[in-house]
C-alpha cells in the first residue's frame, strides 16, 4: 500500500514578500512579469508553500529545495526519487508528495460557466453521460469532480492537455483511469477524490488502487512559522 501525504494551505495567508524570496531566478522573473496581483501573489505563494512541504520530507530548509522539469514537463525534485505534485485555485493550494508517481487537481467550482459545452469538447463519452444524467443544480459539482480527476491524471502521468483528452475517462466505477491513447506508460492508474470542502473539488490519481491518503494542514504563523495540524481540514471559498 503506498502512502501519499495532501498537505493543504490557504495562500491568502501567506506573506508574500517572504515567499518570493524562496523562489529561483526563473520563477521570480515568471512572477514579477504577471499583470495580474491576485494571481502574482498566488503563483509566488504556492511555490513557497510546496517548497516548504518539501523541505519537511527531506529535512533540509525551503531554501535548498531545488525544483527541475522532468523529460515530460513534470517538476520533479533534483536528486531525489520523492514524487510531488502541486495544484492551486481559488486561493488554495495542495500539494501532494509520496513514492510513487502522483497527481493532484484542486478547482474552486464555478457555476457560471457552459459546463455541458466545455464537456462536449474535452469529456470523454462516458464522462458525458455520467455529467448529463445529474440533474442542472448538481451539474457544477459533476462537471468538476469529473475534470479534477481527469486533470490530475494529466499531471501524474505528464501527459498534459495535449493528450487526446476525449479517449480519456475517468467514468468508472472503481476509480479506475481508462486511457485509450495508451501513451502513459502505465496500465493501471486510479483516481481518488478528495473532501477539501464546500466550494472546491480536488482528486488525486496515484498507481494504487488503495493508497493510504494523509491529509494534513499547514499555515503560516505571523512570524512565517509553519504549524502542521493532521485532518479536520475544511476551506471554505471566499473565507
């Protein structure tokens, strides 16, 4: 059985000045040429935050933590077999870390958007059906269930959007990620979701069908000390 940690934050409680000087000189020029202050201020803090998680699996400071892209785009740790994956919206970001190849997709749910449209032109059929057969009220929360696991297998896998996303689902039953394109390099990747609270879906697609999945919150104090609490995890958007 593997063991995948979800370490969860709120960015909006982070300082950024303090995290932008965690970053690399590729993520500080990324940052600084952003438009946008509420997505500068999340893009900087969720790189401080999964190198911070980072740092607590290695023993060593944020500071050290050395992030490289892999051979598919995937960010992978320098010299280190530890497997990660990062994902933020809505001003929360998870990151989930464990010895196996994993992804991770959090979404805060929006529900003024075509979700049947978008559906159309990236769901697989089965997806399709599964979305169409809730009733319109719950259609926001199916759309994203289905699309944070999709997306999480994009990321675990290292596929990305470029993958024939239609002969791809996620429609199964047991959690298993059927993949028609064959190209992720793996037969049996499973999708698992998980409860981070009203307002967001997120999942998690890991090569384990029964993963032992550790939820745990980290926050930073008003010194930019972190304090890790285990569960009891509920972020509520826009609070």
């Amino acid at each position: 059985m593997s063991v995948v940690y979800v370490y969860g934050t709120d960015l909006r409680r982070w300082q950024q000045s303090a995290c932008f000087r965690l970053l690399d000189t590729g993520e500080k020029r990324k940052a600084s040429s952003m438009t946008s202050a509420v997505a500068q201020h999340e893009f900087i803090c969720a790189r401080a935050f999964v190198k911070t998680v980072l740092s607590r699996h290695l023993g060593d400071s944020p500071e050290n933590v050395r992030l490289v892209i892999g051979p598919t785009d995937k960010p992978a740790l320098a010299g280190n077999s530890t497997h990660f994956n990062l994902s933020h919206s809505g001003g929360v970001a998870i990151v989930a870390v464990a010895s196996v190849p994993v992804g991770t997709d959090i979404e805060a749910i929006k529900l003024d958007m075509d979700h049947a449209g978008v559906a159309d032109e990236i769901f697989s059929s089965s997806e399709v059906r599964r979305l169409n057969a809730v009733g319109a009220k719950a259609m926001a929360q199916a759309f994203f269930d289905i699309w944070t696991r999709k997306e999480a297998y994009l990321k675990a896998t290292g596929l990305g959007f470029s993958a024939d996303l239609k002969r791809i689902s996620t429609a199964t039953g047991d959690g298993t990620v059927h993949d028609q394109t064959q190209l992720s390099g793996a037969s049996n990747w499973y999708s698992h979701e998980l409860d981070l609270g009203e307002g967001f879906k997120a999942a998690l697609v890991v090569v384990d069908g029964d993963p032992q999945i550790v939820v745990r919150h980290l926050a930073p104090d008003e010194s930019m000390a972190l304090r890790l609490s285990d569960g009891g995890w509920q972020p509520r958007q826009g609070a």
